[in-house]
C-alpha cells in the first residue's frame, strides 16, 4: 500500500522550536505530527461516539419517559468507582503473597 502525504502546516518558528525541544531521542518532527494528528483524529471519533451515545440515551429517556436524577446516577457511580478501588487495593496488598 503506498504512503500519502499530510498538507504541510505553517507554524510559528517559536511553535517549531517548542515541537522539536519535545521530540524524543531518534523522534522526527515528522512522525511527531503523525502521532499527534492520529491521536486527535481518534480523540475527535470517541468524542462523536460519546455524543452519539448520549444523545440515544436522551432520545430513549424521552421516549420511555424513564429518567434518572444526576446525584443518583452520579452516586452509583461513584459507589462502583470506591468498590473496585478497594478490590484493587486488597489485591495490590496481597500481591506478593503466597497461597
């Protein structure tokens, strides 16, 4: 499969300065754009999906006429996130411990 070419960016020479003063050992400045036009493409994809699920949800919600209050959802929540905290931290504790 042959490679295309992403449209050369204008930029500042102080931007181009900060980019290459952030590049790693062996990084071009070049894969350095790829890699951040890649991530902001998919950033920007599980942004349109997220929306895309929250506005089903509402659609739904109105629907059916179920709706939750948001300290409630946000209470469950926040029980799940201390549940599974603790269940790590038990096992991070018990980690180098022999059965």
């Amino acid at each position: 499969m042959k490679t295309s070419q992403l449209p050369p960016v204008r930029v500042e020479p102080s931007v181009r300065l900060e980019i290459e003063a952030v590049l790693r050992e062996g990084e071009s400045l070049s894969q350095f754009v790829e890699t951040a036009a890649v991530q902001a493409a998919r950033h920007r994809k599980a942004q349109a999906e997220f929306l895309a699920r929250g506005r089903a949800s509402l659609a739904e919600a109105k629907r059916s006429g179920e709706f939750y209050p948001a300290d409630e959802v946000l209470d469950g929540m926040r029980g799940r996130l201390q549940s599974r905290m603790q269940a790590l931290r038990k096992r991070k504790g018990t980690a180098g411990v022999k059965a």
